[in-house]
C-alpha cells in the first residue's frame, strides 16, 4: 500500500511515498491477481476492511477515529454494500457514509481510472500525469483576470497549485493587479490545492499562517509568508474575497488566514468547512482513499475552519457576492484613491523645489550643483515610487529649449545611469543630441548602446548614417 500526501492537500508538503506495511502490499497484490471485480464477496471484504482499517490508524483525531471505524465496520457487517457490484457504485456509497459518519469531506474512496486519453490507469505515472493534464486544463488555477474603471482589479482562482507549477502565473497576476485601488478574488468555485500562497502579497513578511498538526508524523508544521513572494506586497489595497459552499480546503485557509488578521473583507456564504489535510493511500490496482492525516491550527484563534466554515462578515446568497463586492470595492478603491494621492502630495512638493532648483543651477551653467540637485529629486521620486525609465524621458523633454540643454542631457544621463541595461536611455540622448545637432554625442550614446547591447542593429545603423551624414557636412 503506498501512501502520498496529495498535491491537493491544503498545506504545502513535498511529494513523497511510504511503504505502510508489506503485509498490506502482499495482501492488495494477491487480491489484484485473484478478484474479478467488487462482485467478488472477499475482495469486496478486502477493500471494505482496508477502509477501516486505515481510517482508525490514520484519520487525524485519534479518539473519533476509533469511533469511526466502529461505526462504519458496523454498517458493513449489516449488509450496506452487499448490493455494488461495479466499483464506481462501491466507492460513491462508502465516501458518502464516510462523510455522513465523520462530517469530513475530505475522506473519500475513489476508483483509479484513466480520466483521458494517453493516460495511464495506474502505475507511477498515474496521478503525475493526471494532475499535470488538470493544471493544463484549469490554467493553473486562473480562470479570469480583469481591470474595471475605478482601478479596481479582479482575479478568478479555481485552484490553489503546488507554488512550483503556479509561481508564474502568480507574479504575473499579481503584477497585473499592482496598481489596484481595490481587489477582489473570487473563491466560490475554489475546492482547494496545495496551500494558500497569495497570503504572501497581502500581508507583511514574516506572518505565521495556519499550522498543520500531522498525527501521523506528530509534528506541527508552521507557515509563514515568503520573503520574497516576486512581486511588490499589497498589504495596504481594500481586498475582498468572495465564497460559497463550494470553497473549500486551501482557499478556506487563505480566507480564514486573511479574516482573523482583518485584512479581507469576506463577501458571500460560509465555506465548507474542511480544515484537515489528507494523505492519498492506494489500496490496490482498483481503490485508493483519501485519509485526512493533519488538522489546521491558526496561531492567532488556535482553532480552525472545520466543520463550521469560513463566516463571511457580509453574508449573502453566492449569486449576488460578485455585484455585492463591487458596490463596496468602488467605495473603497474611491477612499484608497484619496488616501495615495494625500500621500504622494508631500513627494511631489519636495520634487518640484529640487526641480525649480535644479533649473535655476543649470541656467547659471552651475553644473555640478545643478546634478546634486537632480540627485535629491530623484531620491524624492524614488521614495513616492514615482521615478521610473519612462518617467525620467517625459521629464527631460519638457526642456527643448536651447537655454535648458545641459538641464536636459542632465536627466537623459541620469536615466541611463539608474537604467543602464535598457536600450531606451541610450536611444533617448542620442535622439536629443541629433535634434541639437550634436552628431558626436550622438554616435557617443549609440557607441555605449552597443557595448550594452552588441547585436542592436539599428545602433550600428544609426552609428553608420550619423558618420556619413557628418562627412557631408
């Protein structure tokens, strides 16, 4: 019997195999050999004792455990699955007595099979693949990423992927959404994955997340936010988060996470309500179960989601969530607006007297002075986070005019010394020094254009028609 904790468990654990019992092995190899199909009175005992079995050495609360097995050997002994005779029938019956029994929606019999084409119907290949093909099919999890009017900024999750496959995906959504003045994410269709690793983006570094109590290991797993999650934290962005009696596992920790911190807004009905986290234990060639192992603690409540759910703090029908989250994300991303722009004034204050000094220096041909007063002004942008490559170019062509030229090829050289491994700088003052008829400085920028870049074409071009056009003259 192998065991491997699930890539859709709600933790983040490394996919691993573990010999159970070679007793068991024997047994689940002799069965494959000999049965015909859960019609075969033994074989149907076999899987029937192997669920009880595992369910009262593994499942998560040791003393309900016991009281499981019990109660679902009881039920087997009274001739509930004498009638299954197809597999499929056999292991929707027990998962809905093992759920019904336990309240634990995680614990499942499932039947191996091959779910398309090309797959292999068991072996090691097995889940491999058919997780691979899910990820494909499920765009990693990200079924919608959209921008509304009011800089407010939506994502779609359907599934929490195992952060090696999904790291991507997430910077890039999480770029995608760095300008937001309100974010909502829509968990409603979410049943899960392998841990909850937005949290990382809207809450300071380092946050303990949810622990994860493992019964079978005895040890409690911590969870904390990445040091360096690939793109900028939005710890401060209004953030509400939509759900349903469908969200479940790891978006339920990622929403419980976020709701006892008080940095979401929950908007919709109460999750469903599974906390614990499974090990996939194959039977044999025709059953696997899912067993929940480990049980979620939360360092600020020390409780969990079990059972009870996520509770939204606006509660309404999971249809409606959606035009309920928007009426209030307007307001907040309008309020968010207003608190950013009181906050940048200040910068900006300070940019446009090192500006104005920096005009005055320059006209006065006070060169070196007129630097140190660029240097302050770019220090001040940085700060507001205003000062990017393309906001340095706008800047220095507000100075076209003859008596600003130093002022200009000032913040032109500036913009290639905070950017020097971009193309552009070096294209924008050479474009400058053309327009001034200055074809040295030129061919000079395009000369440092290529030592960054050697394959650029059009520098070497550009370098060729500025000599002849030089010679000409």
């Amino acid at each position: 019997m192998n065991r491997l904790p699930t890539p859709h468990a709600f933790e983040r654990r490394t996919t691993r195999f573990l010999l159970l019992s070679a007793l068991w092995i024997a047994q689940a190899n002799t069965f494959a050999q000999q049965h015909t199909g859960v019609a075969d009175g033994e074989y149907k005992t076999h899987v029937l004792h192997a669920v009880d079995s595992l369910l009262e050495r593994m499942y998560v609360l040791p003393e309900a455990a016991v009281a499981h097995a019990a109660a679902f050997r009881q039920l087997a002994a009274s001739g509930r699955y004498d009638t299954c005779t197809a597999a499929g029938a056999l292991a929707q019956l027990v998962t809905t007595d093992l759920v019904r029994i336990t309240g634990d929606a995680h614990l499942q019999l499932r039947v191996i099979a091959a779910g398309g084409a090309g797959e292999p119907p068991e072996g090691g290949l097995y889940h491999p693949i058919r997780y691979s093909r899910l990820r494909l099919k499920e765009n990693t999890g990200f079924a919608r990423l959209e921008w509304l009017e009011g800089n407010i900024g939506i994502l779609d999750c359907r599934r929490f992927y195992h952060l090696s496959e999904a790291k991507e995906m997430v910077v890039a959504a999480m770029r995608f959404l760095s300008m937001a003045h309100a974010i909502i994410i829509d968990l409603r269709e979410n049943r899960g994955g392998s841990g909850d690793f937005l949290s990382s983006y809207f809450l300071e570094h380092p946050t303990q997340l949810n622990g994860s109590y493992s019964r079978t290991e005895g040890t409690l797993t911590q969870f904390w936010t990445a040091p360096d999650p690939g793109a900028e934290r939005l710890t401060t962005v209004p953030l509400f988060l939509l759900t349903g009696k469908k969200t479940f596992s790891a978006a339920e920790s990622f929403a419980y996470d976020l709701q006892v911190r008080k940095r979401a807004t929950i908007v919709g009905e109460p999750t469903g309500g599974g906390a614990h986290s499974f090990d996939l234990v194959t039977i044999d060639d025709q059953f696997e179960i899912t067993i929940p192992t480990a049980r979620a603690i939360n360092p600020v409540t020390g409780r969990n989601w079990e059972g009870s759910g996520v509770v939204p703090e606006i509660r309404v029908p999971a249809a409606l969530a959606m035009d309920t989250a928007l009426v209030l994300a307007r307001k907040a991303a309008a309020e968010y607006g207003l608190r950013q722009s009181g906050l940048l004034q200040p910068f900006v204050n300070e940019m446009e007297r090192h500006l104005k000094k920096a005009e005055v220096l320059y006209r006065a041909n006070r060169l070196v002075e007129g630097a140190a007063a660029i240097d302050s002004l770019v220090s001040a942008g940085t700060r507001a986070g205003l000062i990017t490559e393309f906001f340095l170019s706008v800047l220095a062509y507000n100075y076209v005019a003859k008596e600003d030229e130093q002022m200009q090829y000032a913040l032109l050289r500036k913009n290639i010394e905070l950017f020097p491994g971009s193309p552009t700088g070096y294209e924008n003052l050479a474009s400058a020094c053309i327009a001034r008829g200055d074809i040295a400085r030129a061919v000079e920028a395009y000369t440092s254009l290529l030592r960054v870049h050697p394959d650029d074409r059009n520098a070497a071009s550009m370098i060729t028609q500025l000599r002849e056009k030089r010679e000409k003259q």
